[in-house]
C-alpha cells in the first residue's frame, strides 16, 4: 500500500460530511498524514436566478456563499487539531465532483475521504451523485461513508 501523507475530506457540512471528517482525522492522526479540508460552493451563474431571488449580483451572492464557507470550515477543527493534523483549508468556486477531484490532484492528495448520501434512485437519477463522480475520476483511492442512522433505499 502506497503511504498516506495527505488524506482530503470535502466537506458539504451535512451530518454524514461531519461523520467522513472524523473518519479522515482519525486517519490522518494513524498515518501522520496532513489533512485538507475542502468545500466547493456551486458556481453562481449555474444557480437559476440567482439574481432574481437574492436580489444581488452573481458575483455579490458567490463572494457571501465563499465567506460563509470559509467561517464554516474554519470551526470544523479545533485549534490543537489544526496544529496536530497539519489542516488546510481551502474553498473552491465551481461544479463541487470537479472541484474535489482538480484539488485531489493539485495537491498530490493520496485518499480522499467523504460522505454519500444513500439516495433512492429517483433522487440519485435527478440530482447525481458528487460522491460516485469523484470515485469515478479521482486519480486517488476514495473511501465514501455513509450515516448508518439514515436507512438506504435500494435502487
């Protein structure tokens, strides 16, 4: 097995985002591994009206949706967690299995670490799978986790 010297979890802050993070700390502290904690905020302009709805600009909504996320991340970890674990926090602006998959390899990522929701197949056929996108074109292993406490709807 190859050495793990950088696991990435991408982080969506749902509940089974939270619980793949724990699976990627824990990793990170076993191998003495870093850990990049990353989340992509969808495009702006591939957000039907946005303008509309909000009432702002696309860039003005897109530059909110970056500063929440970057607070958000930044309280995933605690100070000492940080400092132990090596983290690096990063927000991506784009398509989140295309974001993921760019930073994986941008950052010489050896795992990559997160959640799937278990959708039925009508909500999988509708609105795809972030997870199954980034197993299919990641150039790392990825290790997918799914919350036991939600029931799983066969296809």
């Amino acid at each position: 097995m190859k050495p793990l010297h950088s696991i990435l979890a991408p982080a969506d802050f749902s509940e089974t985002s939270s619980l793949a993070l724990d699976y990627a700390k824990e990793m990170t502290r076993r191998f003495d591994a870093s850990l990049h904690v990353l989340h992509v905020v969808t495009d702006a302009d591939v957000s039907p009206g946005t303008e509309a709805f909000w009432g702002f600009s696309e860039d003005t909504v897109q530059q909110k949706w970056v500063a929440e996320a970057t607070t958000k991340l930044a309280a995933l970890c605690s100070v000492d967690e940080q400092a132990a674990l090596r983290v690096r926090t990063a927000v991506e602006v784009g398509t989140p299995f295309v974001g993921i998959v760019r930073y994986a390899r941008a950052h010489d990522i050896d795992l990559v670490v997160m959640g799937t929701h278990g959708r039925g197949a009508i909500q999988h056929l509708l609105l795809g799978s972030v997870a199954e996108q980034v197993v299919r074109q990641a150039s790392c292993p990825v290790l997918t986790v799914r919350n036991p406490v939600h029931e799983y709807e066969a296809p």
